[in-house]
C-alpha cells in the first residue's frame, strides 16, 4: 500500500492546493491531507472548519482522508506509517524553503519528499492572497472552491 501525507496550513484551501491533492491522490492508494495545529496562530477558519472545507472538496476523492496534526510532521508520518510527503512548488521562491525542509525531514526520520509543480493556470494562488482579496471585497470565485467562497463571504457580511 503506498501511502503518502500532503500537509499544510490550508487557511483555507484553494483551487491550487486541490490541483496538487488531486495530482498527488492518482499517484498513491492513500492520500492524508493534514491540517497543520499551530497554538500560536490563530488564522482566519479554525482547523476543524478548514478540515470540513477540504473533506467537501475531496468528496470525490475516495482516497483520500483529511486529518490534522500538532508538533513535527515527522513524528505524524511515524504515527501513521507515512513515508512520503508529497508538497506543492509555485515557483522558485518556494522551492529554496521547501528544499530545506524536505532535507531535514528526511534527516530527521528518513521521510521522502516528493514534489508536485502546481498547474500554470493556479501557481499565483496562496491563501494568504485570497483572504486578502476577500477581506475587501474582491472577488474570490474562480480561485477557491465554492464551499469556500460562500465561507468567505459570511466572514465579509459578519464583519461588514
Ligand atoms: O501551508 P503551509 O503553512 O506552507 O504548511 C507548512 C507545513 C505545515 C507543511 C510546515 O510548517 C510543517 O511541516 N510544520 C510542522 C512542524 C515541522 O515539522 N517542522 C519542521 C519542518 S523541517
């Protein structure tokens, strides 16, 4: 069985980070999508609504599973008997962090790192823009899923 772990912040997901799972999820036979648990950041949707917004958006993935995790990646991939990590890449500037943690996770517990290069069409996207985008009024709609979009645009109204 070849398992693989795709993990992230996923505040909240985004068309990009569905290319990558998607991608990722005809590769192996088991996918986990693992919502990183940062005490010491809030973020915009609490990790049990960014795990629901990812579950809707993989419904259709029955390979794939949404969790979430707390301490180092390595010590989940342990847990779980996962020996891959699979990561997005947009763009060079994220390929020299990205690069460094791949090393030290594979020195630290032997985990592989296997990275997908985002579709074109979505290397722009990060969630951080989208917030932004959103918390003033732009429109959102063809960058992230509508279960999203309709989340963010309560979060507008509730603010307004
Ligand atoms: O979506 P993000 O915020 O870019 O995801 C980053 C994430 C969660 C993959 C990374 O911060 C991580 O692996 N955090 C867990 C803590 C850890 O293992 N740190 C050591 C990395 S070498």
């Amino acid at each position: 069985m070849r398992r693989a772990v795709c993990p992230g912040s996923f505040d909240p997901v985004t068309n990009g980070h569905v290319d990558v799972i998607q991608r990722a999820a005809g590769l192996y036979d088991e996918l986990v999508v693992a919502v990183l648990v940062n005490p010491g950041k809030a973020g915009l949707f609490p990790v049990a609504e960014r795990m629901e917004l990812l579950s809707e958006a993989m419904a259709d993935l029955p390979n794939v599973t949404v969790d979430s995790f707390e301490g180092l990646l390595v010590d989940y991939c342990r847990t779980h008997t996962i020996p891959v990590i699979v990561k997005g890449l947009r763009a060079i500037s994220d390929f020299e962090y990205e690069l460094q943690m791949a090393q030290m996770n594979r020195e630290l517990a032997g985990v592989e790192t296997l990275f997908v290069p985002t579709a074109p069409q979505v290397g722009h996207l990060s969630s951080s823009l989208v917030k932004q985008i959103a918390r003033f009024g732009g429109d959102v709609s063809r960058l992230v899923p509508a279960a999203v979009n309709d989340r963010l645009l309560e979060h507008g109204r509730r603010n307004a």
